[in-house]
C-alpha cells in the first residue's frame, strides 16, 4: 500500500487507506463482474472497474485512494460506498474519514481524558456481583470493580498501566484458552473497533503507541490491521472458560459514557439462580477486593515508571 500511496494529510491517507482495503477486498464476481481466464495481478477490483461501477473518472479515484483528494461530494462516497457493496456502519465510516480528510489540522486534538470520576466508580461497585470496569477508546482499563478486572484471567498480573483489553487479547497467553469458543470473533470485533478510532484520529499518541506495540508483537494483529475492517460483530452473550470458576456464559453490553469523551462502560449480567449467575457471584468473591484504579492514578503510576 505504502508504495501506491503518496499522501499531503494523514486524513487523506486514511480514507485512501479504507479505499484500498475494501477495493482490493472485494472480488469481481460480488460485484457483478466477469472475469476472464487470464491471471489477474491485482487482488479483488483493479482502480479502473471500481471508478467505472462508481461512475466517476479513473483519475478521480486515483487522487482520492492515494489521498490527494480530500473532499469528495456525498454523491461520490454514496456511489462508492453501493460499488463497494459497503453496510450501514462502513458507509458511515467512510463518510466520516471524508469529513475527517477535508478538515484535518496538523496539530491531534488532545486525547480525552482518562480520569474516572467519583461517581462512576461508586456506579461500578453497586454493580457488583457483574463484573464491570471503565474502558479509554483505547480499550485501557481505567477503572473496573473485582469481578470486572479477574473475569479477563490473568490480567490483574500486570501493572495497571498495561492492562488493555486489546493488549490482553492478542499478548496474554491466557486469552486464547479463555475464549477458545470464538476466538476469530474475538480478535475481528476487537481490532475492526481500534481500526475504526484510529481511522477518525490517526495522529491519537495513545491510539497509535498501542497499534504500534500490537504491529510489532502479534503477526496475528498485523494481518487482521491490514485489511481495515471497520465493523466488528457484536454477540450478546458471551462464554469465558475461566480457570477459576470453570466454564460461564454472560450477558455484555457496552455503553458511551455521558460528559466523558472517550471513555465506555462494559458490564456483564446472568439471570439470578443459574450456574452462570453461580459462577459469577465466586469470582466476585474470590477476586482481590482492592478498589479499582482512576485514570488519574493510572497517569500517575505511567510517570512513575518512565
């Protein structure tokens, strides 16, 4: 990519980049193509048949893929986004890089901040026996109360400042063994989720350190990066093959935070008297009772050690 691509904004690279990926993503056939016989170099549509199915000019979509194209008119997103045969969520997404290229500043936006207030704290402990925690858009662990931080087996281990949930997902060698059922669903939601933020805020330090770590550590990541998925499937209940408390099957939902940029609540639930909700109540009891960590402690602990 980085060879077909020259770019003036890291907005225009990022929607060129979303462009690319889904192009060469998408196979003739899906689009109502006929392929011939002969060996075909390029992966899925070449630049040509996608300006032709979007009905714009060759060139056209040359300067936006390599970037130097930043404000396309809907129309012209709306026509690729039907020739790319892109859902609801992508078509959303690549109007928001359209809207992201044609106004992107040199100078990042400050990330929101990672102080968990009071209250949100005090929300996580009557929660209790669900396991909840408090999520940056970076997926770090901001705050979380004890069934919340030892349903991810193992990650309590590290120093509050690593525990991540993307982090966790692909570097602890307990993730694997804890969601053997769907793994590939798994890693997919996670990684089509960071591709997503980081599309919208490429320049984000905390966004880009992590991908950076994950790139480097996890062929596994870097292969799922590559193909920019924006979408991830979400599964309401979710099953955890917990070392401590054996086998449960839970209910998550995940929500935006409100006057908290950035910032999510995930929760998990059972229903009262089944052997999930049984399960869950021993890893509430058993887990470390200390209380969860703020952003700001977080922040300060981060400066400690560098």
């Amino acid at each position: 990519m980085a060879s077909e691509q020259s770019t003036s904004s890291s907005g225009g690279m990022e929607l060129g980049r979303f462009l690319y990926a889904r192009r060469t993503q998408t196979r003739p056939d899906q689009v109502g193509l006929t392929v011939g016989t002969g060996l075909r170099r390029t992966p899925g549509l070449r630049r040509e048949e996608l300006a032709t199915l979007a009905g714009i000019s060759i060139d056209y979509y040359v300067r936006l893929e390599r970037g130097k194209e930043t404000r396309p008119s809907p129309s012209v997103l709306d026509a690729l986004a039907r020739a790319l045969r892109l859902d609801d969520a992508e078509h959303r997404h690549l109007r928001e890089l359209a809207t992201q290229a044609a106004r992107y500043a040199p100078e990042p936006p400050p990330p929101p901040s990672r102080t968990v207030r009071p209250h949100l704290k005090l929300v996580l402990e009557t929660l209790r026996p669900s396991p909840a925690y408090i999520i940056s858009r970076s997926m770090d662990l901001l705050a979380w109360n004890p069934g919340g931080l030892a349903l991810y087996a193992g990650l309590a281990d590290w120093p509050a400042t690593q525990r991540n949930l993307a982090r966790y997902l692909f570097l602890h060698p307990a993730a694997r063994t804890l969601f053997r059922d769907d793994w590939e669903y798994q890693v997919r939601g996670c990684v089509a989720r960071l591709r997503a933020q980081a599309g919208l805020d490429p320049d984000a330090p905390d966004l880009t350190s992590l991908v950076g770590e994950l790139l480097l550590k996890s062929p596994e990541f870097a292969k799922l990066w590559e193909r920019y998925d924006v979408v991830g499937r979400k599964k309401t209940r979710k099953t955890f093959h917990h070392p401590e408390v054996g086998t449960l099957t839970i209910s998550g939902q995940s929500m935006h935070l409100d006057d908290t940029p950035g910032q999510r609540l995930g929760v998990y639930t059972a229903d009262p008297g089944t052997p999930d909700h049984d399960a869950m109540l021993l890893l509430d009891l058993t887990a470390p009772q200390a209380a969860g960590h703020s952003g700001a402690k977080v922040e300060q602990e981060r400066r400690t050690q560098s």
